[in-house]
C-alpha cells in the first residue's frame, strides 16, 4: 500500500504529500507551472525501478514538465513547444521514453525522451478544429484514444519506431457512429 500522494493545483502547483502516518498532509510544494495544472502522470516504469520516478505535469501555461520528486528541485525538462493549453499528458504503458499530449489546438504528439527533448517525434492535428482534451493509451501501447471537446473520440495508430500516428477509426459517442 502505498502513503505518498502527489496532486497538481489550479495555482500551478505540485503538492506532495502522505496519506496517513506522523507526517499526513502535504509535505511539499513545488511551483514551476504558471496556470493550472490540468494532468500528472507517473511513468509506469517508476512502479517496478527503483532508478526511476519519472513524473510528467501538464498546465494551461501551454508546458509539460518532467519531474524526479526523488530529487525534487526543479523539473528535469520543460517541454514548451505548445500553441495552446496542454490538457493530458500520458506514458506510453510499454516504452519508458516515450509518452503522448494533447491540447487545445487539437494536436497529439508522441515524444521520444531517448531521441528529442526540443519537439515531438510525430504530431497530428483534427481535422474538426476543435481541441483535444483527453488521451489514453492501448495497454500494448499500439493506439491512442484521443478525445475532443465535440465529444467524439479518435483512435490513432502508433506504428513502428518511427512512433508514426495514423488515424485509424472515428467515432462520435453522442450520436450515431459517422
């Protein structure tokens, strides 16, 4: 079980915390966002290394930070490419280096850490002109599910090491499938 919490705020914020124990409550607060925090997502590879504890923050500052709350003074990295509020920010479940965001332009990207730090390996962006609000990945980390302030969701493929987005299927779940 564990007792560590991290939370992000609307003042740009990540507090660090523990549930229960001598030291409840938030423990730290870290400030490097200068909007609200609107994603945290921790490394699916920090739950088995012990090396790692890679977080990734997003805000409506338009930036994704990584952080090691290990040795927290500071993000590790800022990812400030944007042109408009990053809304989530995922891992991919099975590569450790790279992960997905998305915004308000409706763009995703695949970032490979091992490869770029300054711009995505790949990007694309709706064709309905709306943003992207959401995004999960496929447990076997093929796909992406992006979902839309329309409220359709689409399903992207992630192919080969080139890490490519092809669009593979759209479907609208407020109506009848286009």
């Amino acid at each position: 079980e564990t007792n560590d919490f991290v939370v992000g705020g609307e003042d740009g914020c990540l507090y660090t915390g523990n549930i229960h124990g001598s030291k409840a409550g938030v423990t730290g607060s870290y400030r490097d966002h200068f909007g609200p925090i609107t994603s945290l997502h921790y490394n699916p590879s920090s739950s088995t290394s012990q090396e790692t504890d890679l977080l990734l923050s997003c805000s409506m500052d338009f930036s994704i930070k990584l952080w090691s709350l290990k040795n927290c003074e500071g993000p590790l990295h800022t990812f400030d490419v944007a042109s408009d509020y990053i809304y989530d920010a995922k891992w991919c479940p099975n590569k450790s280096a790279v992960f997905a965001s998305c915004d308000g332009a409706g763009e995703l990207s695949v970032w490979d850490i091992n490869s770029d730090l300054e711009k995505p390996v790949e990007s694309v962006v709706t064709e309905r002109g709306c943003a992207y609000s959401s995004l999960r990945w496929t447990p076997d980390g093929k796909n992406i599910m992006v979902g839309d302030s329309q409220g359709y969701v689409d399903l992207y493929r992630v192919a080969g090491e080139n890490l490519s987005a092809e669009n593979v299927n759209v479907l609208h779940f407020l109506g009848e499938e286009e």
